[in-house]
C-alpha cells in the first residue's frame, strides 16, 4: 500500500498566544478527505525552537508546507519559510491567511523563499494545490492562488466555500501536543459581514459583503459530535456575526435545548448590538451561554456614528440592558485612536463603559488594516510610525501606538490607553487638579512599581507626582516609563512625609499596606491591587481641605461619605441596595434615575422592586418577578479551569464569581470579615443609614 503524502501546516509565534488556529484545522480536514496524511506545528500555542522544527520536517518529509500568517506574524512567517526552504528545498512552500490575503503581492516579492499564496478562505485552493504538487502539475489555474510567473506575482480570481455546510468539521487531533483536556472548543457557525466599518478588514479578506452561514442542524451536529467523542462540556463561538439571522440563532439555541447538550458557551468575538432581542437573549441564557461581547468602539455619539457601523448607539444601552436582564454576562469592546476622536471624546467613552456596567471590557489599540477606509485615511492625513507588520492592538509594557491622525496625536493615544486603566485615579485627581500644590503621593511597594508609569501618565502633567519608598533608578528602568512625558514633575522620596498628607494631595497605596497616618488624614484616597487585570483602582477617600478645629478624623470620614454620595459604587455602597431598598433610602445617586437602566449585580439587571417592604417580602417579589421575566437556571456545566478562561473571568475562582458588593471585594483585599445585610444571602453591606457605621467600623477594624 503507497504511503500517503505528506502536508505540514504552520503557525507562526506571534503575541496573541491565547487561541489554536482553527483555520489549520479545518484545512487539515479538507486534506486528510483528500488522502493527504497532515499535521499542524502551532508552535504559536506550543513552542519550538528552530533545531526541534527543523528535525521534525526532516522526519515528516513533506510535499507541501502551509503557513498561516496573520499581519503581525508576517515577518515570522518569512522567517519560517526561508528557513525550511534550505532544509526541504523539494517541498513547495506556500502563505495563506489575512495578511496574504490583503497584501499577497508585496509579500511574495519580499519573500522569495515562498513559492505561492493562497487567497481568503482555503479549504478548497489547499487541496487543489496539494494535489497538483503531488502530481507535478501546473497551479497556474488554481482558484484562490497567488503564484510567481517569473519576476511577476500573479493573483487568479478568487472567492472563499460558499456552502459551509459541505466543508468537514475541523481536526484539532491533527495539531501537535495538543490535548482536549479541559479545552473549550471554538465553532464557527457563519462566516463574513455585511457591514462597512471603516477600520475593519472582515469583507475584504471574503471579497465581498456576503454573510454565508451554516444551517443549526449541521452546528448542533458538530456539538454533537464533540461532545459524543470528546466529552467537552464547553465551547465558545467564533462567528464575526452569529446572531445577524435572529430565527438562524433561536433555532440553534432550541436545538441545543432539545438536544440537552449540557454545554457552557460565550460569544466574545462580539455580536452586533442590533441583532438581539429578549427572546434570543433568553433562549441563549437556557442554552448555556453566560457571557456575551459587543464591539462597542466608543461611547461619543459623534465618533460612534462616524465609524459607520450601521446601528445607533442606543442600541448598545439596549443590548447590555438585555442580556444583563436574562443573567448573561456583557462584554465591551472599545477602540483607541478612532478617526475623529480625541483625548476628551475618548474620557467620554470611558465615562460610558463605566456606566455600561459591564462584567469585562478591553481598550485596543486601532491598528489601519490594508485597504480599510482607515488605512486610507492615515494614507493621505496622518502618520504611521512602523511598518504594519510590527503593530500590534495589545502590550503588556509599551502601548503599541502604530500611528496618529490629526487632532489624536500620539502621547494623546498613549494617555488615553492609561486612563482607561486608571479611571477611577484619575477622577480622584481631578477632584484636587485646580488646588494649589495639587499632586499625587503613590507609596511604591515592589508591586506597584510596574504601574507607577501608567498612572503617572493618566493623572496629567499639571500635578506634581511624589514616589514614595523607592528609588529613581528602579522606577526609570521599567520598560513603560519612556512613556511618561518629559514635562512631568516626579519627586523622589525614601520615606512619607506627613505634611503630604492633606487636601492637596490624592495618596495612592497598596490595598494591604495602609500606614495609620493616611488613613486617618484627609488627603485623597486610592486603593489599587496590581494583581487584578481589571477593577483593580477603588477611590475611598475624596481629598477634603483642612478647616481650623476639624479633626483630621471627621474629615476622613466625611470624605469617605463624600465620595460615597458622588459614586454609588463606592466600595462602602451598593447602589442596588442603595436604591432598592424601602427604608426611604432610595434615589441616593440621582434624582429620579430609573433604575431599570442603571442597577444590576454580576448576574445582571434586577427587576426594580416596589418600596415600603420589608427585607423578606421584597426578596420574595424578586424571585417571583424573576420567574416572570423567564429566568432561568442555566443548564449545570463544568467550568473551565484558570488557565482555560479568558481575562474577561478576572477575579473568578473555580468558575464562581466574586460578590457583586464592592464593598465585600474591598473588605476581601483587606482582610477583613464580610458580614451578609439581614434576610439576604449575598455579602452585601447595609443600606445608607448604616454606611457611617460601616465606614467608621472598617477603619477601626485596621486597627
């Protein structure tokens, strides 16, 4: 029996290591139907060095090798490609995915050691040409192929499966190492977008506006499947529009009902705001689904509308609303450098995140994709500062700013990426910015010195920042620190002066190591825990001017409910209990705001509960208002572990979330007892006529 042919698939090592290439996957499978034997090196989610890779293809022998590259994995994917060609020089070398699509021409001319391209969608062009290296055949007519004609790069029509439902399902057990092991499976359901945001790249890497999908049959049959062979008990969906077919999505969702699949799923490529509705948001909850994302962008309604994403920002209030009603969890996605923004549009979108209220949110970097209306745009007004196959929309160290346009320069975008991270820093010092002497005193424990830069940033220019417990040297040498402006008056002290401790100054302190003397003062008051991704900023204290015979204590405290009045979210409040309950305590935050809009916990909107009840009763009315709403239990899964959730589970243990309460999250940081509000089963503190006691109490409870 002749042994079958050989095809190798890679990924290139990029900076987003969290996912497996799918793609290779389903092109594995279009293969191994072919009787093509294939395996896929996803050295991106499981490293190789160069030696391992290279003995490896020695002892596979390929006939055809295909490497996926993204924009920011081109230049590694070259890389690749030269190197395997000297090893395999028989093997025919060929690139396909986004980048390729966009740009396949300049990146065959600048990487000789490829030999062909393959255009959008490959499942078809992979096998066509697998098959015409095998028999020494010309690839001249191959559909979706990108081919040298001597010196002249040539691109033949092309066009990605029109009918999704014919395609095999994808083998992961064709990527090497890898295990099923409390993996959450990724389904794409549909492919493509009809819409024409002006900084996405979707339609253009289909060639056309065209939304294909798969029927719910064939989706529900691939769960199926995993399930039966598998035995995973989550997954997640990849789609760039899952929900666009309002009948397609509930159908699936029934199916999975009817099926009693038993699965955990989310959504977080993001749906569109305007394709839910309470219907599909409740079938989705009873599926399974616990967490869904929006591409938000941002919260200006004039940069909003100029992004043409086709639907109101209206929408996303809505949306959020909606899921958050059923127990979903919301997800946002927001954008800096947008065309048209600016750094005082950009506070106004964060202004809008917060009062989304949602479970996670990312701020990326825009990065102006080939053949975009952005690209265009920075083409002919603005400035790009590398090449585009170094950007990136994520750091952990440098905010990877790739360009600027008119009216966002780029220390604009910079600050913008650190406000969005220090919000809660930043309000508190606006609260002292136009006070003589105005600064910010951040007490440098080891852990907080990696921050130190981005907050430095976010607070502005026009305070003066004092580190308090380190050195120059050790704060300068962290790699985010070429950052801060020039222009930025930093102080450097060994130890606390207590003279800093007034209205003047806003402190800033790890949340376990709070000195007496700043606890007690009536300076400014921030908390921040560097270990959390998100949330990890709690304002406690607004900075309170000193008055003649006012003990520095009273002012404390008055500080505390000062900050607590201004924000009901304060980590001694709660506004749903705030403004819920019927002691006469309601409308706390703001005159007549309805709370159908604005009050939720981490499992989502409430139904608003009527006042003058007691405790039991009104307990007793929500859990009948929930069952007549339609909520229900979702369907009990096993949770992910750790390392398999996303960051958007920030502060969940063993798939459970924190308590809602941000005063029970700040009293878990300081170690102290959280003790239940009476007749109600959460750790939530009393109502306002208890917050002075609750404030005075903590503090006493430090000491």
């Amino acid at each position: 029996m002749t042994e079958k042919p050989s095809v190798l698939l890679l990924s290139p090592s990029g900076w987003q290591k969290e996912s497996i290439n799918l793609g290779l996957a389903y092109l594995a499978s279009s293969l191994q139907k072919a009787d093509f034997q294939c395996r896929i090196l996803d050295v991106n989610r499981y490293p190789m060095s160069d030696e391992d890779l290279v003995d490896y293809i020695r002892k596979l022998n390929p006939i055809l090798i295909g490497i996926s590259i993204k924009t920011a994995t081109a230049r590694e994917g070259a890389r690749l490609g030269a190197l395997l060609h000297k090893v395999c020089p028989e093997a025919h070398i060929s690139c396909g995915g986004p980048h390729m699509t966009l740009c396949a021409e300049q990146f065959l001319k600048e990487s000789p050691a490829i030999d062909s391209g393959i255009m959008s969608e490959g499942e078809h062009a992979i096998v066509q040409l697998a098959e015409a290296v095998r028999d020494k055949e010309s690839i001249s007519e191959i559909p979706n192929i990108a081919w040298r004609d001597g010196e002249k790069v040539v691109v033949n029509s092309w066009k990605p499966p029109q009918d999704l439902n014919i395609l095999p399902f994808p083998d992961l057990d064709a990527i090497e190492d890898f295990s099923w092991e409390n993996f959450r499976y990724p389904i794409v359901t549909s492919r493509g977008c009809p819409f024409d945001c002006i900084y996405c790249c979707v339609n253009k890497l289909t060639g056309s506006r065209k939304w294909r999908f798969r029927s719910p049959e064939n989706v529900v049959q691939e769960l199926e499947t995993i399930v039966r062979e598998k035995g995973i008990t989550h997954f997640e969906i990849w789609d760039d529009n899952f929900t666009l077919d309002l009948k397609r999505a509930k159908k699936i969702c029934r199916l999975m009902i009817e099926k009693k699949l038993n699965l955990s799923w989310y959504c977080h490529n993001g749906i569109r705001a305007d394709r839910i509705d309470l219907e599909l948001a409740k079938l989705m909850k009873q599926a399974g689904c616990t967490s869904v994302a929006f591409g938000i962008e941002s919260g200006n309604p004039k940069t909003f509308d100029s992004i043409k994403k086709g639907e109101p920002l209206s929408a996303v209030v809505e949306a959020v609303r909606l899921v958050k009603k059923v127990g979903i969890n919301a997800v946002g996605y927001f954008i800096i450098g947008l065309p048209g923004d600016n750094l005082e549009r950009f506070v106004e979108t964060v202004r809008f995140q917060r009062k989304l209220k949602l479970h996670h949110y990312v701020f990326g970097m825009l990065i102006p994709y080939p053949h975009t209306e952005v690209w265009d745009m920075v083409e002919q007004n603005g400035t790009m500062f590398c090449e585009i196959t170094e950007t990136q929309h994520f750091s952990d160290d440098i905010v990877p700013i790739s360009f600027e346009l008119p009216g966002f320069p780029k220390e604009d975008m910079v600050r913008a990426f650190y406000i969005a991270k220090y919000f809660d820093l930043l309000g508190t010092v606006d609260g002292i910015r136009k006070r003589q002497a105005a600064r910010a005193v951040y007490m440098a424990t080891p852990d907080i010195v990696p921050s130190l830069a981005g907050m430095i940033i976010a607070s502005g220019t026009d305070i003066e920042h004092i580190v308090v417990g380190t050195d120059e040297a050790t704060v300068r040498a962290e790699p985010s620190f070429v950052q801060v402006p020039e222009n930025s008056r930093i102080t450097f002290l060994p130890s606390l002066d207590k003279d800093l401790i007034t209205g003047e100054s806003v402190i800033v302190c790890r949340s376990l190591d709070i000195p007496r003397e700043i606890l007690f003062g009536n300076s400014g008051l921030v908390l921040i825990d560097p270990t959390r991704h998100l949330h990890n900023v709690i304002r406690v204290r607004k900075p309170m001017l000193s008055l003649p015979l006012v003990p520095a204590l009273f002012l404390s405290g008055l500080g505390v409910l000062q900050q607590f009045q201004r924000n009901p979210q304060h980590p001694f409040a709660h506004r749903e209990e705030i403004e819920k309950c019927g002691q006469g305590q309601g409308q706390a935050h703001g005159q007549g705001e309805s709370r159908e809009n604005t009050g939720q916990t981490d499992a989502g909107v409430q139904p608003q509960l009527p006042r003058g009840q007691g405790v039991q009763a009104r307990v007793q009315d929500l859990a009948r208002r929930r069952r007549e709403v339609g909520i229900q239990k979702p369907p009990m899964a096993q949770q992910p572990p750790d390392k398999e959730r996303g960051p958007w589970q920030e502060g969940h243990q063993g798939g459970v979330s924190e308590p809602a309460c941000p005063g029970a999250r700040l009293a878990r940081i300081l170690g102290l007892p959280v003790v239940p509000a009476p007749g109600i089963g959460n750790s939530r503190p009393l109502a306002l006529k208890g917050q002075v006691a609750v404030v005075f109490k903590t503090l006493a409870q430090l000491f």
